[in-house]
C-alpha cells in the first residue's frame, strides 16, 4: 500500500488526517470522503467541438468568397466584356503507343 488511496480503501487513516481529528474521537467512526477523480470528457468533447466549428466557419467563408467570385465575374462580363474560363482538362501524359508489332 503505497498510495494513500490505497491506505484509505484498507480502512488505515494516514498520518496527516489522524493529526486533523479531534482528541476523543472514536476513529472506527470516521469517514474520509475523498475528490472524485477528474472527468476529462467535458475538456475534450469542448475540444472537438471547437475544431468541428472553426472547420464549418472556414467552409462557409470559403464558399462565400466563391460565390462572391463568380458573381463579380458574371457582372464584368456582362458589362465589359470580360471573361474567365476555368480550364478543367486533364494533363496526365498517357503512355507511349508501340509503334509497331
């Protein structure tokens, strides 16, 4: 037993807390309550829910901003006369053919 957690669940009263009863206390009726141990459950659901919301928010300005793009590319091309094309092709090289049998 060398926690005092130990000593307290064997029924033995550390040193410290036999110096804290009073004198002509029966110790066979003393109850320690001890701190319950700390959940860390709060802390990091509190965490995740962080992270999960910034991730949302930087979405959202994400496609704001792409919203925003687009709509000022279709008034300028509606009235200057500009446009943008976003090409899409792909640019993966194919392999070479045999050139022949």
């Amino acid at each position: 037993m060398h926690l005092p957690e130990d000593q307290l669940r064997a029924g033995h009263i550390p040193a410290d807390l036999y110096r804290q009863i009073p004198p002509g206390t029966d110790v066979r009726q003393v109850v320690i309550v001890q701190e319950a141990p700390r959940s860390y459950t709060g802390p990091i659901v509190l965490t995740l829910l962080i992270t999960m919301g910034s991730v949302v928010v930087l979405l959202v300005i994400a496609f704001v901003a792409q919203a925003v793009a687009a709509s000022i590319v279709s008034v300028l091309s509606a009235t200057c006369g500009i446009s943008y094309t976003i090409s899409r092709t792909s640019k993966r090289k194919r392999p070479p053919r045999a050139l022949g049998k």
